[in-house]
C-alpha cells in the first residue's frame, strides 16, 4: 500500500512537469516563431537547448526530450512542431501556429 502511495506521488509529479515543459515550451516555440516572422530575428527553427535555457532551465534537456517526444505523437496527424537534426532543432508547423493562442499567443 506504501508503494503504491509514492507511486502515485511521481505519476503526478510527472504529469505536472509535463504540463509545465509543454505549456512553456510551446508558448515560447510559438513567441520565437512569430518573431521570426515579423521581425526577421532568426529562421523558423531554434534549437531545443535554447527555447530550455529561456523557460525551462529547472529542467535538464534529457529530462524534457521525451516529454516533447510524448507530446508529437499524442498529435500525430497534426504535430505542433517538427524535430530537426536529430532532435537538437525544433521548428513550429503550422498546425502548431494554428494552435499558438492556447498558449497565450
């Protein structure tokens, strides 16, 4: 019975940090690309590292790669972004633009 108590604690910690790590990279994913695209800042694709190192730098990369990973295919048909290089970029689709103002854009 213990057992099962913690865990239960780490599936919804879990399922927090997942909401967390997907909300603000999303967000973030979504500011950069408009910013791209309005102000001519950088190209459409950002490297993961750098969208971490902005909003979610409690978290490590290899902590938060499956979480985005987890998230595509729970879209699958309609991804919210593409994985470039071997995951080390990450670029906005326009089924994820299409859905940037759930995240405050």
């Amino acid at each position: 019975m213990y057992l099962h108590i913690i865990m239960n604690v780490n599936t919804d910690a879990s399922n927090d940090d997942k909401r967390i790590i997907i909300s603000s990279f999303m967000q973030e994913l979504c500011r950069l690309d408009s910013d791209a695209n309005t102000v001519h800042e950088h190209g459409n694709d950002v490297t993961v590292e750098e969208i971490r190192h902005r909003v979610l730098r409690a978290y490590s990369l290899e902590y938060i790669i499956p979480f985005l990973r987890e998230h595509r295919l729970e879209n699958r048909g309609s991804e919210p972004f593409e994985f470039l290089d071997g995951e080390q970029r990450i670029r906005l689709t326009d089924a994820g633009r299409n859905r940037c103002d759930q995240y405050g854009l």
